[in-house]
C-alpha cells in the first residue's frame, strides 16, 4: 500500500476543528497561532524490544505513545492541541494498524488532540510522537521556579506501574499477596496524562514536573534546576490500595524511586497555597509529601535521614 | 551516557534566539507564537538499510533528515524556525555523533532553524525530524491552488539526484559519459532546501509542491488537489551541464520521472507573471515548463502525448 493510502485510510479521522488551517494530505500541516499564546512542544519515541516488548499489542503501544506526550505536555501546563505521527513499520498489517489507528483516535479524542500530519516508513516497528500545545505567555511551569519553603506536592499514587512492571516484565513472585495485580499492570501500560490536572495547577505551582523516571529521579530534576533542597514525609507518600496491601518499607521503596507512573509533581507558594486548596476543592488525589529546602541537591526523609543527593541514590 | 547528558553534551549549541521561551532540558520546549502568524509544520522519518545504506556517514545522514523537512516548509511558502530530533542510536559511539550534530548545527544555522528539544533513545538507528515554521495567516503555498490557464515554473535543475542513485546504489555503467558524476552525487545526498525561493514566490504562486518522488509524481498531486490538468514542454525542462552530457531522451526521462531533487514546482496566474518575473530578476534558475489544462489529472506534452494520468505513468 502507498504511504498516502495508508495516512488516507488509518490516518485521516475528522473534519479538522477549527485552529488547523490545514491537516493531512499537503507537504506539511498548517495551524493558526493566537496571539498571547506560546507554543508548546514535546516528542517522544517508542521502539519495538527496547521501550515495549516486541508482542504488546497495538492498543498498549498507541495508548503509552501518545500519554507520555501528553504528559510532558501537562507537567507544562499546557493545553495539548495537536500532534503529528511518525510511524515505522516492518510490514502493514491491516488488523495492527486498525486497532492501533482505533485506539490513537479515541485518546487524543479524551484530550481535544487532532493529528495533523506526520510520515509512515518500512522498517523495525518504532513510534515517534510529538504533542504541540498552547499556554497563555509566560504561564508555563518550568522546573525552575522552586523557592525555599514551597510546599511539595503530587497527583495521584506513586509506585504502582514499577511493582506492574516487575509482575509482567520480571514475573516477580514476591508479591503473592499483592491485591489487584491488574490495576498494577494496568497503571503501568495506559497511563493517564495529568492534563486537566496540569491545567488547574499552573495558576498555583511554582515549579512542575511530571514523574517518568521516579520521585526522587524527577524531584531532583527540580532540585537542580532551582538551585533548591527537599524534605519528604515518606509517611504521607500517596499509596494506592495495591501498595498498601504488600509490606510498608518496599511500598515507600516503590513510591520513592518507580517510573512510568506519570504523576505531576510541583511545588506551591505557601502564600498561594489555601487559594490551591480551596481550587481543588479539597480533592485528596493532590497529595502535600514534603517541602522545599536550602539544602541544595539533597532530599531527606522526616528524620532528615538522606534519600537522594545528586550523584548518590539511597535507593538504587 | 545518561540520554540527558548526551543531549547537553551534543544538542545543546547556542543561546536560544528571540521567540524561543524554553529549549532543551524541561519537560517541553516552549514557544513564542507571534499573532497574525500560522504554525507549519513537517516530520520525517529516516532508517538506517531503509532510506539510507547502513554505511552512510553521519553527515550525509544529518543533512538530508533537516533538508528534505525545511523543504516541505519551504513548499508551503513558510519560514523554518525551529526543530525536534527524534534519534534512535545502537550505541554511543561518540565520533559519529559529533560528525552528526556539527553537520546538523551548520545546516540548521544556515537556515535559522533552532533546535528546540527532542529524544534520544536505543534501538536501529533511526532520525525523525519535524521541523515547525510561520507564515503569515493564509498566505501558505497549497496544492490546491493551481487554476487553468497558470504557467507551471520549476526552480533549479530536474533528474540529477535520480541519475546520482543510479551511480551510486545500481553502479550503473550506462553513464560512461557522463560528465560530473559527483555533482549529481552531491544532489542525491546533499539536497538544497529551496527556503528563500519559498518565501520569495509565496507572493505570486498559486499552489506548489516539493520535487521528491518526480517531476511527474509531484505534479499529478497538484492537479488532483485543483481538479485540473497539465501540458509540459519536455524540451524547456531543466537539465543540469552533467545531464546534457548525456543521450537527450533519456535525460528528459529522469528529469520527469526522478525523485529527490527537492526543487519547488509551483503555478502562477499569467496576471501575476510579470511581477513576478520582475521579482526573481529574471532569474534563469527559475524555468517556466508549461501550463495548467483543463484535463482534469491528464499531464501531456508539447505534442499532446500523454506523460501520466492517475493511475498509469508513461514514464514508469
């Protein structure tokens, strides 16, 4: 089949929403920039053996693709909008594809993201998305922007798709009384982007990141960048009911250091911090776990015991 | 190497320009968006044994992964400005990576295409390129443009690129005679995006497409997008002094019928001809080919022989 039959067919979804002047099926897509607004932009690339098992089906590919994106774009602050598709494929085969162009369309439909154009190749299966968005000028949230004293919180649980990534990929057997293995591996391979999330936050937060590699991984990306230090109540760390159930120093071990969980993590201006509260309207899946300090680069728990210095993982 | 260091070690080169809020190293690059502007945008994707041989130095790599995308920007009459690397490398080989990112950098410096972010990952080697530009609001080149009557330019030279794979992929000795074969190498592996040619023609050209899979090819995409037809004066087509060399009906055949070279074929209403023909300053590197028709998907020639219609090529 020809590379544009292929867009045609799997590829070509709607009538364009109105922002996108032009889509599918010219040399290049064609958006409308609004003034007062910023573009905001994230890619991403999936290989077949190195970021996924080679047999994962089409509809877990698609899903993790697209929501990594989508969170880079969220961890911003932004609204996605658009994104493109540079798909490699070693054959076409119209039942993966089918199933993979189904499932793209309905989670960029979830978040208002059209696909306006992108490239299909013959080659080993690989995935390169990139998510643009916007973002009212000088309103995205950067990493940068931790002060002494902020308030450090995260969106939703910690740990749960790095305990699903050791029962699927390991098929670590430590877990026998582990309840509700698939929400785990479910946690693991569709996880939800913090996009509205990321909307509301970016009036409050001083700094934000979304967590990929681990809690201390990605705080210390914050860290960094704000020249900052942390304190972490590992007694506060949010644990789903899963994590609850197996034993407390492992879970906190998990919630400390598993990636893919794609969580938001930032930091609030106390100054700022009841209007945040009263915004989300005390919504427990917002977590407070610590607070910034001077000590810069270093992250310790509520016994100010060391968990993470930069170069030195307590927990690795 | 942590993906991160290499990012900073090879991809982060300058001062980000004006118009850049944040570039490599948060979550998401984050752009200006000027108002009265429209986005544009293009991706592609490159494999190692696929659109390259395995051998190709970086270099040669690098350059045609940026070019053939600033020229599909340059097709739509827009100006590049910035870039996302998508690269998937086996290893970390250290001297292949500095050949490719100082290629890359001089390429992008050359057009003031600035490097915004992207991903670097492990896996067959692999480039995926989307390059974003501007325009200002509805003045980008569209296929769809081109009404009966327009005269069909062509910038550059046509075939050189094709007679170059010949040499270098088929070692085809039909071109003892050929003089230069390196300038028809160089064509094939270091295309010339045709930017400024671009923005300078956007003002009088009614539609345009980017040479990449032939003359013919490129056309017939114009005139399923207009609905119309075309008559081409095969012997006004631009021949490089290399394909001069050579038996004149086989020249006239790859400049037809070969890809790659990535020149502009564009239209112009003959009420717009002289202006424009003003603004180029007579020059010849522009060539007027022949002729838009009522033919609706039929391209003939000066004799009214039938070149191409959709789905047969006479060429082929």
């Amino acid at each position: 089949m020809h590379e544009f039959n292929l867009i045609q067919k799997y590829f070509t979804w709607n009538k364009p929403p109105s922002g996108v002047g032009v889509a599918v099926g010219d040399d290049a897509a064609v958006l409308n920039l609004s003034s007062n607004k910023q573009l905001v932009t994230s890619i991403d690339t999936f290989i077949s053996g190195v970021h996924f098992p080679i047999n994962t089906p089409p509809h877990a590919i698609e899903h993790k693709s697209l929501a990594v994106n989508l969170s880079d774009i969220a961890a911003m602050g932004a609204t996605p909008k658009w994104f493109t598709l540079a798909l490699t494929l070693p054959e076409i085969d119209s039942h993966w594809l089918q199933a993979f162009s189904k499932g793209l369309k309905q989670l960029a439909e979830n978040y208002d993201c059209f696909l306006v154009g992108g490239d299909t190749t013959r080659g080993p299966l690989s995935i390169s998305i990139q998510v643009m968005g916007d973002v009212d000028k000088g309103q995205s949230l950067l990493r940068s922007g931790a002060k002494i004293g902020d308030k450090i919180y995260v969106t939703g649980t910690l740990g749960d798709a790095a305990v699903g990534l050791q029962l699927i990929e390991y098929e670590n057997n430590e877990f026998d009384q582990l309840s509700n293995q698939l929400f785990c591996e479910q946690r693991l391979n569709y996880p939800t982007p913090r996009v509205n999330e990321g909307v509301l936050i970016k009036h409050f937060a001083s700094s934000c990141i979304d967590v990929s590699d681990g809690l201390l991984q990605d705080l210390s990306h914050i860290l960094e960048s704000s020249n900052v230090g942390a304190t972490i109540d590992t007694s506060s760390l949010p644990l789903s009911n899963s994590l609850k159930s197996i034993e407390k120093e492992k879970a906190i071990n998990y919630a400390l250091t598993g990636g893919d969980d794609y969580e938001l993590l930032f930091t609030v201006d106390p100054a700022n911090e009841s209007q945040f509260l009263m915004a989300i309207n005390s919504d427990e899946s917002y977590r407070c776990i610590g607070f910034i300090t001077s000590n810069s680069g270093e992250v310790v728990d509520e016994n100010d015991l060391l968990l993470k210095s930069v170069g030195y993982n307590h927990f690795d």
